[in-house]
C-alpha cells in the first residue's frame, strides 16, 4: 500500500495553512492530559455569559413546535430589524432591514463570502499586517492574490493611504480593514474613515471594515457606514461574539448596499440553509440591551485589564493604556528576537498561554497580545506563576504613562 493518499487536496489551498489557534490548541490539551495545568490567555473566546433574559428567551423558543424548519435564507425580520435598529441607535447608521443587512453565521464566515463573491485569480486584495489571518486565507482561497500594506505603531496602527497610492492598485479589488482594530487595539477616527472613503472611490476599491470590537472597553462606536457616501464602496461585518457574549451562537451581519448584498446572496445561499430560529429571536433580543449591559460587561474588563497590566509589567513590555477590544497588545522588552521565543519560554516555564505577535503578521514579531477572557483569579495566578522565574520577569517595576500614552514599566 502507498504512503500517499490516492487523493490530494486541490490547488486552491495553497500557502492556506491550519489556524493557529486550532494548532495551539491541540498543544495545550497535549500537554493538560499529561497533567501539566495550562493556563490559556491567548484566545479572545469570552467567558462569560449573554443577558439571562436572552438565553431564557432561546430556552422558550426553542420548545415550541414550529421554530425547527428551515429558515430564511437572509434571516428573520426580527433579527434584520435589530441590527438596523442597533446601528441607528450606537453608529447613528441608517440601514434597510430588508436589502441592507444580511444575518451571518458568524462574521468569519462573512469574511469568506465575500473574497468569494467578488474575488477571483488575476484580482489582488489588501491584507494587513498585522491582521486578522482570515483576510489572507480568504483571499487566497478565492484565487487572489494577497498584496500586504504594513501598520506601523508610530502610526497609530493605520494604513499609510500616501504610500498605498504610489502602488499599482490596477488590480486592487478589495481592502479589507478592521477598526477597532485586532491585533493592536487602535481605534479609528472618523477623519481616517473618511480618507478610507475617498481612496476606495478613487481607486474601485471595496473597503471591508471588519467591526467586531466596537462595544469592548470603547464608548466612541463608529462605523465606516457612517461616513458619507460610504455605501458606494464599503461593506462592513459586525457581530454578536464579543459585544453580547455570544461567540459559540454564532450570530453575525453583513451591512450595505443591497446590490453588493445580493450578490453576496448568491454565493451564500448555497453554503447554509440559516440560523436555528430561536437563536436568531434571541440574538434579536440581546440587541436591545441598554447602556448598562455593555458598561457592566466593561467594568469587568477594566479590572481584568489591570491585572493584564501588572503581568505584562512583570514581563518588561510596554503597551498603549486607551486600547479597545477584548486584549492588550504589548511591545516585548530587549532581549527576546521575538514574541514567539517570549511566549514559548512563557509556556514552558510557567505553564501559561501567550499568543505571540508574529501569528498576526511580519508587524507584530515583536509584540504579545494577552486576552481579556478570563476571572481575576486567572490572571493572579498567571502573575504569580510569572514571578517565580526570574528569567522571565523584571520585577521591581512600577508604572505609568509614558508621554506617548503608553504605560511603561520603570525600574524603581
């Protein structure tokens, strides 16, 4: 019998490489069956629960006898008429329920609909980097080809537009961006937003804006929708994971022009057959949460952020103090080549899960990024575990703000 397969996998896959986290998690549950207790703060999975009136609701849904057919293929009115009415009241966006909005499995899943809506081989997209891997994977599996435009942190974590029109963007079809921004935590400006704007509508491009974060640690909520004349070029996806505690339901959206959705439709559509009713009735109900919701979700993650603060000081890092999202993006200190060695070292010694920079891009080797998704207790005794080897900290430190609204730990 022969080694290889008789079957191998088509050309489309490319450089697509497994995600990383699927890989590290395989690692870290590794290394848990053999006793050894990990503790993981690299992924962005919240840990804590929707509103008990939002899973009361799917409770009761889900035992009536008429909710378990399938479903719309651009989902239940409820549902469309919530976001709509999520995006008027928190982005001051004005969306038709029913051409304008489109409920996704998921935002992920958008980001592959759409390289596969309107990409093709001979077509180039704009990845970032650091970024998010799935603009580069779903880009490549469309055909296209991935063309890198740097984020620099003495930039603020935004393209350079300048730079970008010295290029031959012929072949450009789509930009995909991401605000607030995942890795770093950077936020955008509307001034930046509407540069974005008019660079897509110079050039043909259309500008994705991948907006998850928008709720986390964040009381400026912008869209790139709400820029005018946005909808010629722009699209953006949004997404319950983060902002309701929601990522295993699944539950996301696509806004903007109704012709670019419904050719979105086209290739959808012969992808799933919907949402399970009952989630989308109560995903429609967790988007009529009021103000306290998300500030008590914020107030968890500001405590939780301070104790991030108090491991990365103990590490040497140093990191910007108003980041948004559900993470703290942190420079590593002289010494280490790159986050990867960090976190590596990090892992093996004190048994705590890191996730390096350079996942994100060839922009982030020399960065970590620590997640937000954990109790305290976690992060105490991640803190704890850190200061019992001193190849690993820098202790004493203490620290405040840097003139560049950094908080960077000094020796006392």
């Amino acid at each position: 019998m022969s080694d290889q397969p008789i079957i191998q996998p088509a050309k489309r896959l490319g450089n697509v490489q497994e995600y990383y986290f699927s890989k590290k998690l395989r690692e870290i549950a590794d290394m848990r069956s053999r006793g050894i207790d990990v503790l993981n703060l690299g992924i962005g999975s919240p840990d804590l629960p929707p509103s008990p009136e939002v899973t009361a609701l799917l409770g009761e849904q889900s035992c009536l006898h008429d909710v378990h057919a399938y479903q719309p293929y651009l989902g239940v009115p409820e549902l469309r008429q919530g976001f709509a009415a999520w995006y008027r009241r928190f982005f001051n966006v004005e969306l038709n329920p029913g051409t304008e909005i489109l409920p996704l499995i998921g935002s992920k899943e958008g980001i592959v609909h759409i390289a596969m809506t309107f990409l093709e081989a001979g077509d180039q997209a704009l990845v970032p980097n650091p970024g998010y891997p799935s603009y580069r994977a779903a880009s490549e599996l469309a055909g296209a080809e991935v063309v890198e435009y740097k984020l620099q942190e003495e930039n603020g974590w935004q393209p350079d537009l300048a730079a970008l029109e010295k290029l031959d963007l012929t072949q450009v079809k789509i930009m995909w961006v991401n605000y607030p921004n995942m890795p770093t935590g950077a936020r955008a400006t509307r001034q930046f937003f509407e540069n974005l704007i008019a660079f897509g509508k110079r050039h043909k491009i259309l500008i994705v804006n991948d907006n998850p974060y928008s709720f986390i640690l964040n009381d400026r909520h912008l869209s790139l929708l709400s820029v005018s004349g946005a909808k010629e070029v722009a699209l953006e996806l949004n997404s319950l994971s983060k902002s309701h505690n929601m990522a295993g339901w699944r539950v996301g959206m696509l806004a903007g022009r109704a012709d670019y959705l419904s050719h979105v439709i086209r290739f959808k559509s012969n992808m799933d057959s919907g949402m399970f009713k009952p989630v989308q009735l109560a995903a429609a109900l967790a988007l009529q949460a009021d103000e306290n919701w998300y500030e008590n979700l914020n107030a968890i993650y500001r405590k939780r952020r301070e104790r991030v603060h108090e491991l990365l000081g103990l590490l040497g890092c140093t990191w910007e103090s108003d980041s948004m999202g559900m993470f703290v993006w942190a420079k590593i200190p002289a010494g280490w080549s790159n986050g990867i060695a960090l976190t590596d070292a990090i892992l093996e010694k004190a048994h705590v899960f890191i996730t390096p920079g350079g996942i994100f891009g060839s922009q982030g080797d020399g960065y970590i990024r620590v997640s937000l998704c954990s109790r305290e207790e976690v992060f105490e005794e991640a803190i704890s575990r850190i200061k019992m080897h001193s190849d690993l900290n820098r202790e004493p430190h203490s620290s405040k703000p840097s003139n560049h609204h950094a908080i960077k730990p000094s020796t006392v």
